[in-house]
C-alpha cells in the first residue's frame, strides 16, 4: 500500500513490488493476479484503515468541529519527510485514474463514500450539541468539507505555503 501511495500506479514497478513484498514473482502473481488487482487491494486496504480511523478520531475529539478543524490541518502532514509530497492516496489515485479505468473509478466512489459518511456524523453531532446552526445540512458539509480536503490536499502537493494553507482553514471554518 505504502508503495503505490508514494509513487502510484504507473510509477510503481514489478521490481518495486517484489522488493516491498518480499515475494517472488510466481508468488505474487498466485496471491493477486496481476498488478492491478494488487494495487485495488491495497486501495481499498486504506480506505477502509482510514475509515476507522477517522471514526476513532472522531469519537476522541473534543468536539465534532474539533475534529472537524483536526481533519483540516492533517493536510499539513501530507509532506513525508524525505520523499516529498505523499498527499491523500485518494486524491492521488482519483488524480492518476481519473474515469480511465472502471474498477478503479468504483473504488473511488465507494472511498469517497465512506470518508463523507464521517464527516456526515460529525455534522449530524455538531448540530446537535450546537456547533452548526440547526438549519445547515450534515450531507451538504460533509461534501463541502470532503471537496475542501481535497483541494487542500492538492495545493499542499503543488507547494503552497503552510501560512496560506492555514489561512484556508480559517475561511473553511468560518462557514460552519
């Protein structure tokens, strides 16, 4: 997974993935078939652990927009030190995949999916404690909040200065 994060679909070679896995090419081939099924399961394998995670981080948060402000500023966190900007692997396979392929376009729709269902709950719960007016729809933020992620997420890998990122958090959250 860690692999096809880093240097994607295109860029990640046979070689590459024998070394990472430590497989033979024979043994490879038996336990996924090609390339591309093992890359859709090492998709899936994250968006399913970040799934939980953010369910966990939500759960642990002071508050729903707490975790909603936590969410925001993780983007900082995309520049792995030492190999650059990493970013979402979402935001990276739905840049590199575009509709191209549709298995791959499918697994994306269901990560997005899954990511916005979070986001829904925290909305669902800062509306009831009072943090988001009673008028506001917990769908339509979530898809606010999951297009804001990305673009941020974009603009992290393009190189854009940490102050301006943060300035974007603060408009972000300002509509909530």
């Amino acid at each position: 997974m860690q692999l096809f994060w880093r240097k994607g679909y295109e860029a990640t070679s046979l070689q590459d993935l024998l070394q990472a896995t430590g497989l033979s090419k024979s043994s490879l081939y038996d336990s996924f078939g090609n390339k591309q099924s093992l890359f859709e399961a090492a998709f899936t394998r994250y968006f399913d652990m970040r799934a939980v995670l953010m369910r966990e981080e939500l759960g642990r948060a002071a508050s729903p927009l707490a975790f909603i402000r936590n969410c925001l500023n993780s983007v900082l966190e995309d520049v792995a030190p030492g190999h650059g900007p990493r970013g979402c692997m979402l935001v990276n396979v739905a840049n590199e995949f575009s509709t191209n392929d549709p298995s791959v376009e499918k697994l994306i729709f269901l990560a997005t999916r899954r990511f916005r269902e979070v986001f829904v709950e925290a909305f669902e719960q800062a509306k009831i404690s009072g943090e988001v007016s009673q008028s506001k729809d917990p769908a339509s933020l979530a898809l606010f909040m999951h297009c804001a992620m990305s673009g941020l997420r974009t603009q992290v890998k393009s190189g854009i200065a940490r102050k301006e990122i943060l300035t974007v958090i603060e408009i972000i959250m300002a509509n909530f």
